[in-house]
C-alpha cells in the first residue's frame, strides 16, 4: 500500500486549531515555539486564543496552518509515524510550502518566513475590491475554463483552483469574476457563488507577488526533498531544488492542478492519503476524485492514536 502526505491550504484556518497537539507532545509544542521565533511574533496567541477575522488575514492565515501541520506532523514522528511512511508529499496552494517543509526540502523558520512574506505580497498585489474568486459546482475544468474565458472580455478570468471533477475555482477582476457566475449557471452549473477571499489569487493579477517571490527564494536553500514533492503547477513529482524553486514562483499566478496531482499520485500507486493539519477539506476533494482512495485526517491527538492504533 502506498501513502502520500497531503497538506491543506487556506480557507481551513480555525481558532484553537493545532493547540491539544501542542499540549499533549512537547515536539508539536516545539513547532509553533519556533514559528513564533521565526516571525518574532506570538502566533500562537493568534492560532489558540485570537480573532478569526486576523487569523484569516492572508499573511497570517499562511503560515499558522503551516504551523499547524507541521505540528501535526510532529505528533506522528513522536509515535513513530513519520515521513518514512509516505510516499510522496503534496500541498494546495500553500500547503505546498507545508509538504516541502515536511520533505526537509526547506527549513521550518525559513518555510514560516517565505509564508508571511508571501501572504502579504498576494494580500497587496491587488487593491481590496478589484479582484474576486468564484467557485464552479457542477462544472469540469474543461467547463469552467471555457466559462472563464468567455467571462473575461479583455479582463482578466482565469481558472485558479481545479479542486475535483466538480469543482473549479476561478480568479480575477470582480466585474469578470461575477459575469462569470451568471454564464456558468447558463452553462449547467450546479452552483456558483463567490468566495469570503481578500484577493484574487492564482491569476494574472498577481504577478506583482510573483516578483516578490522570485526575490524572496533567491534568497532561501531549498534542498533535495527526502520524499518526492507533487507540485501544483505541473502535476507530477519533482526532486530538484531549482525547479522547486522556480515552480514555487509560477504557483503565485498559476493554477493549482489539484484534480490532476490527486489522479498523478493514484497512477503512481498511491492508494491512501493522509491529511496533515487542519480540517478535512482536502479529504472530501481527494474521494469526489479517487472514490476507492482511503482517506485519513490527522489534525489532534485523537486522531494521531487512531492512526497509531491501524
């Protein structure tokens, strides 16, 4: 049987989360020390015991559920339930940051830093109001790409997030963003709605954090990960310090082909996938894609002696 490692992205944000981990073993407590450190600022605080309305501000919401898979993970080395057992790693959008952390590819205070700096650039690249996102139910990617294109009309639309089969996430200027709600619906959506974001990601538009990134990598070692990293613009695995580096600058405007590394990982032989950190969002996008997967959430104590007791 093969594993992979998968790491959830933004949006599953929640207060207290990763906080009985942090409690119950010292090596998860360890994790959201050093983030703090790293940012020379309580985080935690703000995890465990803040406003969600601040935590769910970009560049805090990054890296705190960084943190918090990270701390996840630590509760299952400390049981003996490492990365040896996985046999890839993956993360959406800035899970990624979190797998190729988990991979020992980039260093925690490091992975922490590029986080703040990258939610930040993301957060400033597009005035508040100018961008939205919009989720497509009931649309395949091929569906929605068409839907986004014949939305644009010399605006920017673009087809950021193709989460399952049935759900694809588009970006880009507001007015677009919206035409494309009422075309989709025209075209058989099951639902279409906009998404509670602080900005258009993963779409032209953010080319200027794009820059930021570019400068704010050059400046990090990324080493070969010990378990190879499916990466979000391309879909495969990928090894290469340098590649990852530069896939990691194409992620800010890219698309998260999150349907196709779920689909890559099945061709590889991947039959379980464990969910590290928060929430199970990744859980129900992984079965809707693979309905013979087996799928486990690891986010608290309980659930880290429920895979220890397999």
């Amino acid at each position: 049987m093969s594993r992979a490692f998968v790491f959830p992205g933004q949006g599953a944000q929640t207060i207290g989360m990763g906080r009985a981990l942090a409690e119950a073993y010292p090596a998860a407590r360890a994790v959201f020390e050093a983030v703090d450190e790293a940012l020379d600022e309580k985080l935690s605080s703000l995890i465990w015991e803040g406003d969600i309305a601040e935590l769910t501000l970009t560049q805090n919401a990054q890296p705190a559920l960084m943190a918090t898979s990270m701390a996840a993970l630590a509760a299952l080395e400390a049981e003996g339930m490492g990365l040896e057992m996985a046999s890839f790693v993956a993360g959406h959008s800035l899970g990624e940051y979190s797998a190729l952390c988990a991979a020992g590819a980039i260093g925690l205070a490091d992975t922490a830093r590029l986080l703040r700096i990258r939610g930040k650039a993301m957060q400033e690249a597009v005035p508040v109001g100018v961008g939205a996102m919009a989720a497509l139910l009931g649309l395949d990617f091929a569906g929605a790409t068409a839907v986004a294109e014949e939305a644009a009309q010399g605006e920017v639309c673009q087809a950021a997030n193709d989460n399952d089969p049935a759900q694809v996430v588009v970006s880009g200027h507001k007015g677009a963003v919206e035409r494309a709600l009422e075309i989709a619906k025209a075209k058989g959506a099951k639902r279409a709605l906009l998404l509670p974001v602080s900005a258009p990601f993963h779409c032209a538009l953010m080319q200027p954090a794009a820059h930021v990134m570019a400068e704010a990598l050059a400046g990090v070692v990324i080493s070969a990960p010990r378990v190879p990293v499916v990466a979000n613009v391309r879909a495969e695995a990928v090894t290469e310090p340098d590649r990852i580096r530069a896939l990691l600058v194409a992620q800010v405007t890219g698309s998260v082909r999150w349907r196709e590394s779920v689909m890559w990982m099945e061709r590889a032989g991947v039959t379980e996938y464990w969910e590290v950190g928060a929430g199970k969002a990744l859980s129900g996008m992984i079965k809707r894609t693979v309905e013979a997967a087996t799928l486990r959430a690891v986010g608290t104590p309980e659930d880290v002696a429920a895979a220890k007791a397999l």
